[in-house]
C-alpha cells in the first residue's frame, strides 16, 4: 500500500487572527479531514463483500391497489359536500 498524504481544504472563514471560533473550527476541519483519510485508508484492508446466498427481492412498502386510493378520495368529497351542505 502506498501512502498518499491529503492536504487539508482552507475554510473560507476570513484571514487569520486570533479569532477562538475560527481556530476552533479549523481544528474540526483538521480532524474531519484526518479522519476521512484514515477512513479511506482502512478500506484497503477490508475483505470483499460476500455474495448473497439468494436473490434479493424488492417489494413496495405500499401496494399498488387503486381501490384504497379511489375509496380516500371519495370520503374526502363527500365531507366536503357534507361541509358545504351543512352550513
């Protein structure tokens, strides 16, 4: 493996200065940035991800059936109607 050093990206948080909140937050950068390297690092040695034993099988979480949908729209007009009708 062949180590590859990663330059930190300047936040654009104005010059310099001895602003805490901006040192601060520099430090954040700083770390986020180390740890995003490592993270990339450590994936060299991860072993490969495993075939499935079956095929995946993809369901809706809603079914498809118009009649629920067709039967909402029809209570909702009709509380409309008996809104308008009540008045």
């Amino acid at each position: 493996m062949v180590l590859q050093s990663k330059q930190v990206s300047p936040l654009p948080i104005g010059p310099g200065g001895n602003n805490v909140l901006k040192s601060k937050m520099n430090d954040t950068n700083t770390k986020l940035t180390m740890l995003t390297t490592q993270a990339d690092a450590n994936t060299v040695y991860d072993p490969p991800v495993p075939k499935p034993l079956t095929e995946q099988k993809i369901e809706p979480f809603c079914s498809s059936d118009d009649s629920i949908a067709s039967l909402v729209a029809a209570i909702g007009c009709l509380m409309i109607v008996y809104g308008i009708a009540a008045k």
